[in-house]
C-alpha cells in the first residue's frame, strides 16, 4: 500500500477504506496517518482507487465467511467478553481483598486494648503472694483471738503440740533411750548451762529442762535435780527424802496409836492386819504412780532414759525413819483398837 504524505488531500482514498476496514474487524490502527480535514477534491483516480479497495475489503470480508455488519457485531462481542472478562477478574480481586484479614496497627490504639486486656486479667487473676497473705492473715488473727479468749494462756487455743514437734523431744527420740548411774546423773542438776536437767522418779529419768526456774539452781524444785527423789514426791519431805529408797513410807498411811496418855505407841509394838498392810503398800505405789503420769502427760516434761543401780544397793543403805512431817500426818488411834494380824506395819513399799 502506498503511503500518502499529509499534504495530499485524499477525503476518500484507500488508507481511509483500510482504516475504516481495521475498525470493523477490531484491529490496531497503528501506522496510520492521521486524516487532516481539508476541501474535497474529486479526482476519478481516487475513485478508482477507493472503490477498488472497497471492492477489496467487502471481498476480504466475504471471503472470511462476514460481512462488514457480522465482523461490526462480532467486534463489539469480543470487546465485551474482554470488558466481562475484565470485570469479572476486577470483581473477583475485590472480593479476595476485602476477606484479607488485616492485623490491627501496631499503633497508640493497639497498645491501649492490650494493655487493658492484661489489667482486667490482672485485677481477676489470684498469685501465690495473694494466697500467702491470706494465710498469714487468718494465723495471726486466730493467734490473737486464741489470746483473748484463754485469757492470755494460750495462742494456739489451748491445743499440745504432738512430742514430735518439739526440737528436744525429736532429738531424744532420734537419739534413743539413755541409761545413767547416780554418778553420772548429778551432772545433770542444771548447773551446767551446756546440760539439760533431769531428775529421777522410781528410776525413770524425765528431761525438765524445759523449767530451769522451777528445776535449775535456785529453784523451788532444784533440789530434785540431778538426783532420784522417789521417797520425797511420796512423803513430802523434800529436804531429808531426797533418796530412791521408799522402804518404810506404807507407815505414813497407817495409823498411829497412842496410850491412855496420848503417848505414840512404837509400830515395833502394833501388830497390824493383813488387808491394813496391803492398803498402805498400795497408796505408796499410788501416789508414785500419779507423779509418774504427771511428767509423762507433761506437755513440757519427757522420759529420756533409766538409772541404773547397782546390785545390793537397797541393803548398803540405812533404814529411814519416816520423816517428821508425815509422822505428824498419820491418823491417831488409840492402843485399845488395834487389829491383830501377822507381821508389823515395817517393810519396802
């Protein structure tokens, strides 16, 4: 095809039936030169021409099975199943951008929703520090209340600790039994500070440690210390009975009988019965018997060991004579009113 310059004027020539052609069937007018308007020319070459191309492009159109209105329709569907198409796509991009999920900007606003999540989480949450104040709340006000209503005797409501909560009693345990000789136990009368006390009922020895004012030197009760005092816990003669020897003490619980002048009668005299003998034999292991659980039910006193004495020791001793208080402390009788019976009132209780 020949080129036509912009200074021939062609109203109706071929370059304008091609271009007219290409937009019937939809193609690209690139190429081309622009058609600038200009006074119409009639010339029968250009006739010629146009109406040969013409010819040529209804023949194209023909031969490809269209006409100039089919490829027109055909055209426009192609160009809109490309603007379907298109639309489709476009439609189909929005709707995947919109079902993005956008996490929240890490902005003032984020912080501030997160920072209120945790104090709300906070406020609701309980911490091993919040359960130990409330604990050592409740003790304290238990231990107060305890005061008051014990009248300041007691902060645990008056309850004993079990011996295996006590520090000396464990040790004791842990440590076992102990077996001392006299000599041995007067070491332990208090006043060795790095020793505890004990002292000695019936050849049990029981810790007091526990009472140093009452059992220590200088005590009320120090003179138990260190020793076996079984005859004074029963006679009450704390000072001249300090002995484990008791032979002798059943006199205390029989009666003493006196002559028509109120003179005592010696006991070596008075034949007393059978059953008298056996009471006061009784009364002696008693009242023995009633220390002994004293110390052993004491929440302060424990049992640690035994004494150990030696063969025969009994018959190297003396015999005591009851002392002065419990003699004073036996019921009178007169002489007339003895039971007869075998024996005397005299042996070991």
């Amino acid at each position: 095809m020949a080129t036509i310059s912009s200074s021939e004027q062609q109203p109706l020539n071929g370059t304008n039936s091609a271009r007219l052609r290409k937009q019937h069937l939809g193609l690209p007018l690139t190429g081309t030169t622009a058609m600038t308007p200009g006074p119409a020319v009639f010339d029968s070459s250009d006739l010629t021409s146009s109406s040969s191309s013409s010819s040529l492009s209804s023949s194209n159109a023909q031969g490809d099975g269209l006409t100039p209105s089919a490829s027109s329709s055909s055209t426009k569907r192609s160009h809109g199943r490309r603007r379907s198409s298109s639309a489709a796509k476009s439609s189909s991009s929005s709707s995947r951008k919109n079902k993005t999920h956008h996490p929240p900007p890490h902005g003032f606003g984020a912080k501030k929703g997160s920072k209120a999540a945790a104090d709300s989480e906070d406020e609701t949450s309980v911490t091993m520090l919040d359960i130990v104040r409330l604990v050592v709340g409740l003790v304290l006000l238990s231990t107060v209340l305890s005061y008051f209503v014990t009248s300041g005797t007691s902060f645990v409501w008056g309850v004993k600790r079990p011996w295996w909560a006590k520090p000396a009693q464990l040790q004791a345990y842990i440590n076992g039994p102990i077996a001392l000789t006299p000599d041995q136990l007067s070491q332990y009368n208090g006043t060795d500070p790095t020793l505890p006390i004990y002292i000695s009922l019936n050849s049990t020895i029981y810790d007091v440690s526990a009472s140093p004012h009452i059992y220590g030197p200088g005590g009320m009760y120090g003179f138990f210390s260190g020793r076996d005092a079984t005859r004074a816990f029963v006679t009450g003669c704390f000072r001249e009975d300090i002995t484990a020897d008791v032979r002798g003490v059943e006199d205390m619980f029989l009666p003493l009988y006196v002559d028509d002048d109120g003179k005592p009668v010696p006991d070596d005299e008075i034949v007393f019965s059978e059953k008298a003998l056996q009471d006061a034999h009784a009364k002696v292991h008693k009242a023995i018997a009633g220390w002994q659980r004293f110390f052993e039910n004491s929440p302060k006193y424990f049992r640690v060991g035994w004494l150990v004495l030696e063969d025969g020791w009994l018959e190297k001793l003396p015999r005591r004579p009851l002392c002065e208080a419990a003699q004073r402390d036996r019921p009178t009788r007169k002489r007339g009113g003895a039971a007869k019976g075998k024996g005397k009132g005299k042996g070991q209780g």
